[in-house]
C-alpha cells in the first residue's frame, strides 16, 4: 500500500480532445473469467510488484500534448509502448508518435476524436515512430510526438510501409464494470478509457494506504508537471465512463534489433 496526495486523486480536467463514447461495438467485451475476486486482489497486487511486472516500470515516458487535443491518441499511444516495452525490455522501447494517428482520425487540430476511432485506426495502419536521434537510426518514416499539427496529408511518404509494425493486435472493451477495470490493470493489460472531456491510459492499481480505495494509476498526457511525474489517481466512481477499451497484444518484430524488419534501416 502505499499513501496517495489526496490532491492526486479524481483530478477535475479540463476538455482536451475526448468527443465521448462514440461507437461502442468496436470489439469483443473483457472475458468474464478474467475477473479476478476483490478478495485476491491485494495478493494479485503485491505479486506484480514483487515481480516487476506492473506496467508503470515500463512506461518510460510521460507525452505532452499541448497545445493540440489529441489526448485519445496520446493515451494509445502510451497503452502501446507500455505493452511493446514490457514484452521486450526496456533497451527496446520504441517512442511512437500520437500525432501520426491523431491527423487520421479527426479534421482539425481541436477537433477531438473517440476512443473506437483510434483503436480501429491504429489496428488497421498502426502508428509511426516519433522523431528521436535513436529512431532515425532504426526507421525510415518518422514524425514528431504532438505539435506542431499536420494535415493527413503531410505525412511522410511511405509512411504506411514502418506503421504497420506498431498495431494492436488483441484488445477487450471494458464494460461499465468496476471489476472488469480493476482485473484488466491487474492482469497488465492498460486501459484507455475518457472522462470529464479527456482521455488518459491507466496502466496500474494501487490501494491507498490513507483511504483504503483502490485507485487506478493513469499516465497524463500533460508532460512530467503534472501531478506526480505525470501521473494521477483516480478513484472507482470514474471507472464507469463508457467506451474504454484495455490493450492485451501488440505487433512484435522477430527481431527487436531491426523493429521494422525489411521496411526499415
């Protein structure tokens, strides 16, 4: 357990982008028999901390979006690399760029978007790496993380050929059902779930030690000012917010030296 700033929990945020549930027959719904019992979660719990598997030890970066509203994407993009970097290592991260979807998915740099859109999206063409001196050794198409916005159609050509190697290839969505989000972030699958106008990735549990609550832990998209490092806490009642989807398989190159295979470097 562990004693959370009560300043850090169910943060009120501003609208930043997230249009609401949208469309919510996107994908097949989080398995009954994944729930795990509220009586084993706090052994399920200090098992993942005991064995380094929860996957805030993998997100190894906080987005900062501003000044676009491209939270959605930011928070796929962050339940991606979690998954990419845990199946994989740390030494094989891989920086992805959110605005590489966001341009896709919506007609204008406030114009916002859903959850279901940039899953569908990112599933069909993935997202492109962001623009880092590491990346340009490996990759031929690159952009930038969030700003400045683009058209869809300045990306790079040929950018299709490195975005495929960076799809989800297995993911649930999460009923309005306080159980099914607990067990998905037990279970280290991270959720992109919306609330208050933005959307965020929850990517672990924690069970305060002032209040006894479990919190989900979510990654801001907001860079490391916000809050504790760039993450926050958000208590049960805004579990339940429609439309959020949790994350289980992402694509994985044969070989983690050349992530883009043939297309690549």
């Amino acid at each position: 357990m562990t004693a959370i700033n009560p300043t850090l929990i169910d943060v009120q945020h501003s609208p930043s982008g997230y249009l609401g549930p949208g469309d919510q027959s996107f994908g097949a719904a989080f398995r009954s028999e994944w729930i795990i019992p509220r009586s084993e979660w706090r052994e399920r719990h200090e098992q993942n901390q005991q064995h380094n598997v929860s996957l805030k030890r993998y997100n190894l970066k906080i987005n900062d979006q501003n000044p676009e509203s491209s939270c959605v994407c930011n928070a796929a993009e962050t339940c991606f690399r979690s998954i990419w970097t845990r199946q994989l290592g740390v030494k094989h991260s891989i920086d992805l760029s959110p605005m590489s979807l966001y341009t896709r998915i919506c007609s204008s740099r406030h114009s916002g978007s859903y959850m279901a859109d940039a899953l569908d999206e990112s599933k069909e063409r993935g997202f492109l790496p962001e623009d880092t001196e590491r990346n340009r050794a490996l990759f031929n198409h690159l952009l930038h993380q969030n700003t400045p916005w683009i058209r869809k159609s300045q990306l790079p050509n040929g950018w299709e050929k490195t975005a495929r190697h960076f799809r989800p290839l297995e993911w649930y969505q999460i009923p309005n059902d306080r159980d099914a989000f607990g067990s998905a972030l037990l279970q280290g699958m991270p959720i992109c779930y919306g609330r208050d106008g933005h959307s965020i990735a929850a990517i672990d549990l924690e069970l305060d030690e002032s209040s006894k609550r479990w919190l989900a832990v979510y990654a801001q998209s907001y860079g490391v000012a916000t809050g504790d490092q760039g993450y926050q806490y958000d208590s049960e009642k805004k579990w339940e917010t429609g439309g959020a989807w949790c994350l289980r398989a992402v694509t994985l190159p044969d070989d983690p030296l050349k992530p883009a295979g043939a297309d690549g470097k």
